[in-house]
C-alpha cells in the first residue's frame, strides 16, 4: 500500500455498495484503448479531501477522457495507432514497455519510435502525416467506438452545467480522436472548449492550455480544477498550479493516486455528488 500523503487529513466513507471485481486482459490493461479497466476495484466508496478544499468551488473544470470520462470497449483507436505507425513508417506497432496511461498520443509515439530506433529528425518531418493518419482512420471508423461512461459521469456533468460552471476537456488524445470519442457518448455538447496533444505533446502543456482557454472565457482569476484518473493529472495540474480532483476509475487505484497527493481523491464521479 502506497504512504498516505500528509496533505490528506479527511478521510470518509460514503454510502458503501458492494461491487464486483473484475478481471481485465493483459492487452486491455497494456494499452489502454480496448476496455481497461482496474482489476482490484474497491467494495466501497471513498472520498479523501485535503483540508479546506472546496471541490465545488471552480469557475470551470477541465476533464481528462480516457478513464475519467469513459472507458473504451472497442479497439478503434489502439488500431488507428498500428494503421499510421503501418501506413507511414512501414513498421508493426509495440507498445511493450512504452507508458501509455497519462501519455499523449504523440508522447506514445515518440516514446515507441525511439525504441524502434527511428531517428527523429525522421519522425518528426512524418509527425503531422501520422497524426492525421490516426485521427482519420478514428473518423473513419466512428460507427464502432464503444465507449462506456464511467460511474455518474453524465450527472456530475449535468449537475455542473446546470450551476453555470465552464466545462473543458483536457485529453492527452488528439482533438479529432476525443471529440470523436465524446460524440459516440452522447457527451460532446457539454464541453465548451478542449485541449489536445497534437501540436501540444506534454500533458503540462495540454494542461496549461486548457485553463488559458478557460481564463480566457472566464476570465483572468477564473478558479480552474482537473479531473483526471492518473498521476500524470495530478502532476501536470500542480505544475499548472491549480487544484486536481482524482477519479479511480481508470487502472489506478486510490492508494496509488494519493502517493500522489491530490486535492481530494474518490474512487468514481458518484462521491463527489454526495459530498
């Protein structure tokens, strides 16, 4: 079990309900595309909170997709990945050891060109055509996303839409593969604006763009929060310097996500509406 980080002195359980433990494949948990899911759910619901945060109290909220929003049943965007890295480089897609959760598209595509030894000033006169490979063959094969909302998602969603706060997506996907995503959901019209990788590869950077969007909107002294599934979105939203609300409903758990030291910690989107 991971320290509890010293930051998080409120800790409760809410309204416990039994869940089921399920079981992911090794191929599901390695890329992150095709349904991954955590393999050591909780039998009960948990909400840590630093002291003195409000997590109501954002002018606008920028959500991270992929284990945050949904989780994917489908392999439609792992497969975008081999038809681009195929099609441009003439190679065969390897993600064995290359980190994939909390990664950016482009992130995952450097990290494995690298290992496949492809130079980069090679790569990166080929970024922009991959990229537009992948994004196309997404589009291309919308019809079979199957994307499965996480936990309470669409009424948080509902709930804070309805109190006038601003909603953003800030995704490590590029901006045709997540919007692609949330419009086989049904979420697309909540969210105002979004940050992608693409021209942007660090998820600092997406980060930091999503709240200069949102500031932009709301202004200057606009109170921005995450929420996000991995540690990357924890990080990235300290860096950026404002306040990230940890969801475990991707494949880490929520001892894992407080090492981390987050602003509050639940184990789905269904805690934050009854606190």
């Amino acid at each position: 079990m991971s320290p509890r980080p010293s930051g998080i002195i409120a800790d409760q359980r809410i309204n416990g309900t039994e869940g089921k433990r399920e079981q992911a494949s090794t191929q599901q948990l390695k890329t992150g595309w095709a349904g991954a899911e955590r393999t050591d759910r909780l039998s009960s619901c948990v909400s840590h909170v630093r002291s003195g945060f409000d997590w109501t109290a954002a002018d606008a909220y920028l959500f991270d997709i992929d284990g945050t929003l949904l989780n994917s049943r489908d392999a439609v965007h792992y497969h975008a990945f081999h038809r681009a890295v195929e099609q441009v480089f003439g190679l065969e897609l390897r993600l064995d050891g290359i980190p994939v959760h909390g990664n950016t598209d482009v992130g995952i595509l450097e990290a494995y060109l690298q290992t496949a030894g492809v130079p980069e000033s090679h790569w990166r006169a080929q970024l922009p055509k991959v990229l537009d490979v992948m994004s196309s063959e997404v589009e291309r094969n919308a019809d079979d996303l199957r994307p499965e909302l996480c936990p309470a998602v669409l009424e948080l969603i509902q709930r804070l839409r309805a109190e006038g706060k601003l909603l953003g997506v800030a995704s490590g996907n590029l901006e045709r593969v997540g919007w692609a995503k949330l419009r086989a959901c049904g979420l697309r019209d909540y969210f105002s604006f979004g940050a992608f990788s693409g021209r942007l590869e660090k998820r600092d950077d997406v980060i930091a763009h999503g709240v200069e969007q949102a500031r932009a909107i709301r202004g200057s002294g606009a109170k921005v929060y995450i929420v996000g599934d991995t540690p990357a979105d924890i990080r990235s939203a300290h860096a950026n310097g404002i306040a990230a609300i940890a969801v475990a409903t991707g494949i880490y758990g929520i001892d894992e996500l407080l090492s981390h030291a987050p602003d509050m910690c639940v184990s789905c989107c269904a805690d934050l509406l009854t606190t």
